[in-house]
C-alpha cells in the first residue's frame, strides 16, 4: 500500500521509453519534477507553515513555478485542484488530501507531456489521474483507480482504452497499463501502451528528496530551460523515428470529454 509523502518534495529522477513492434527505438532522460500539495496556501505549506522555497512559486509568476491554469482543464485554462476533486467527486472517490507531481513552468513557458494528480484517503493512494498533454496542445485524462474504492497497491495493473493522439508514430488504438509504487521516499510509475505487437513501454522513476532551497535551486541547475528541453527532446526523438522509417499518423481530433474511463 503507498504511503502518504510529506509533500512538498522534488523527483530526481528518470524517464524511459522503449518501442515496441517493427521499428525499435528507445529513450533514457533525467527530469526534475516537483510533488506538491495543491490545495496548500499559494505562500506556505499547511503542516511546515514554510513557504516553497525561492526560486520555485505556486499560483504566480515566477523563475519556477507551479500554477492552477496549466493544470485541470485545458492548457492555460486549468482550475487546478476544484476540477481533481471534481472529476474524483464524479465517481464517488472523496480523498483526504491531493498531490500533484508536475514539472514548474519555467517562466513564460509551460508543457508537461504527463503531469499526475494524485489521491489520498486514510493515507493510501486510492486514485490517480494521468494528465496527458501532447504538443498540439490538446489534452486528455486518464482516472486510475479500483472501482470498489480499495487502495491502490504497487502490483496493482490498472488499465484504459487509449482514445487521445500523443504521437504521430503511434496509432490511437489499444489501451494502457498503469501501475503506481508511490512511496515516501520514491516512486515508480509504468505505463505500458499495449496495440498488439506495437506500443511503448514508459517508466519514470527517482527518488523523493524534501523540497528545501537547496532542492529548488537543484531544479534550475540541472534542467535550466525545463519546458524548452522536454519540447526539443520531444522534437529529436520524432525525427530519428521518421529517419528510421516509422509510419506518420495525422492529428485526429480530440475526444470530446476531458477525462477517461
């Protein structure tokens, strides 16, 4: 059963990607997210009464920041964690507390391919949802969670029907695999997109380190440009896929509704 984090914390982690089905490719990358209390006061956290540390802000600008639009709803638009428990409300999952694991937006610029909201009741996780953005700028997200309410355990394999266009070198077609290990110390996420032979195995893993200046300041460092990066990474694994030859998709439109299942 995963335990409840004594949030605010930073992911130092890792993501990978490897391809399944006639054209092989795979990705190994270091990213810095954050897991943060998204209800907690804009200035200070409820239970340190400390605010996130300098230069990361929540719900303002900043070098680093954390802010309700870019998250729960579309792009620039968000409402932050009133849609979470909204959309959780909806299938009768009442939390006692929400985490959100992103990546800040880095000045003027935000994009998270996935950003994670995350649900606590009697401290066991009870509900994720993976909140899918692609560079379209369309958004769609996928609810996680065992239907008789019971706490999500990390062998636990949850699934959904894939109906939202991430990648041009993937059909909208299959479904997912979820499985969640959210410990308070780390974490482990996989995401496995099964299409018969084809789809991608994801997995993003780190440890979970307390989120003090020395953190903050850690996040900058490592990853300066953020979204930037993660965009021109995006960019130069579509074009190595396209030279070894992989079959183009067009943008279908988006699903009507915002989340699934």
């Amino acid at each position: 059963m995963s335990a409840l984090p004594a949030m605010p914390l930073r992911l130092a982690g890792r993501t990978t990607h490897r391809r399944r089905g006639p054209v092989s490719h795979s990705l190994s990358h270091r990213v810095e997210m954050v897991l943060i209390d998204p209800e907690a006061n804009a200035e200070a956290e409820p239970e340190a009464g400390a605010p996130l540390p300098w230069p990361l802000r929540r719900g303002r600008f900043g070098l680093l920041a954390v802010r309700s639009v870019d998250h729960g709803g579309p792009p620039g638009r968000g409402r932050g964690a009133p849609w979470a428990r909204e959309v959780l409300g909806r299938r009768g999952i009442r939390p006692d507390r929400l985490g959100l694991l992103t990546t800040p937006r880095f000045l003027w610029w935000s994009f998270n391919p996935v950003s994670f909201w995350l649900a606590w009741k009697g401290g066991a996780l009870v509900a994720v949802i993976a909140e899918v953005t692609n560079t379209w700028g369309d958004r769609h997200s996928y609810l996680c969670h065992h239907p008789d309410g019971r706490p999500i355990a990390p062998e636990d394999t949850l699934t959904a029907a894939k109906i939202f266009h991430v990648s041009p070198f993937q059909d909208v077609a299959g479904d997912y695999a979820f499985r969640f290990d959210i410990r308070p110390e780390a974490l482990d996420i996989r995401i496995l997109h099964r299409n018969g032979a084809e789809g991608v195995a994801a997995r993003l893993t780190g440890p979970l380190i307390p989120l003090a200046r020395r953190a903050a300041f850690a996040l900058l460092l490592r990853h300066p440009l953020g979204p930037l990066r993660t965009l021109a990474l995006i960019h130069w694994h579509a074009a190595r896929l396209a030279l070894k030859g992989a079959r183009w998709r067009d943008r279908p439109a988006p699903p009507a509704q915002e989340t699934s299942p």
